[in-house]
C-alpha cells in the first residue's frame, strides 16, 4: 500500500537516509525535469530559433527564426511568446498556414521601448544598440510582421 494521498504529487520522497529528520517521508516536487527543460528548449526554438542573438560583422545581433504551426495561429492570426522572460514578442502572420524557417518573409520589427519611443526596421533583424537594448531587457515589446 502506497500511504499516501493521490492527490498529493511528489516527483520524490525523502527516505529515512536523509540526514534532515524533518523531511523523512516528506514529498517533493523536482522544480525542473530532464523532460520539463527539454520540452522547454523545444518551445524557445520553436517561438524564436535556435540561435536568436550572434555576432555579425562585429555587431549584436538579432534575428527571430520562429517555427510555427498552423493549429498555434488563431482567427486573429497572432502569436505571443516572452524572449527572455520579461519581453512579450508578439507574430503577426499574414495568413493562417504553416511558417517555417525558409517558407516565410520577415517583413518588419517593430522595437517599443517603455518610454514610448520606437524603432522599425525591414531588414528581418536588428543589430548593434538595438539589439544591445533588446539583450539587456530594456525594450518593452517586439512586434514582428510575417508574410
């Protein structure tokens, strides 16, 4: 008989070898699993690419590679996702289809900083201070066009 609850989840129980007399028996919740970082690795190439930020003719920069399937893009064909936790990056698509690297065209980037000023740019990247602000989370929302 197990003696626990079901509805208690524990990824781990602290045996009676645990030098913490307190914690004999406790369950615990591991906070990330082998599958929980891999799953959350998947999800940040698929929202932003395998390699966001590089270095390009001695400049930072920037380019977003997302890999979206066409069942993620609702009726209002957007997508959202935070880049480095605090930065909401928002796709807007064109149509409602698949995009993947190679099958779709960055038209623009669109960098709002907190203090309302604003940048475009259609080269499909951004580079040097704005990819700089970008890193140093001190942008606060992406908006990037797709067709």
């Amino acid at each position: 008989m197990y003696g626990r609850s079901i509805y208690e989840n524990s990824s781990f129980i602290a045996s009676s070898a645990n030098p913490d007399k307190s914690c004999h028996g406790r369950g615990f919740v591991a906070r990330l699993s082998g599958s929980t970082v891999e799953f959350l690795q998947m999800w940040q190439i698929m929202m932003f690419g395998r390699q966001p930020f590089f270095v390009q003719d001695g400049k930072l920069t920037l380019k977003f590679a997302p890999s979206v399937p066409k069942y993620l893009i609702g009726k209002k064909k957007t997508v959202s996702a935070m880049f480095l936790s605090t930065i909401p990056v928002t796709y807007h698509m064109e149509e409602e289809k698949d995009y993947y690297p190679g099958s779709y065209q960055i038209v623009s980037v669109d960098v709002l900083y907190a203090d309302r000023k604003h940048y475009t740019t259609t080269e499909g990247s951004i580079s040097g201070k704005l990819a700089e602000d970008v890193r140093d989370k001190k942008v606060s929302e992406i908006h990037i066009n797709i067709k």
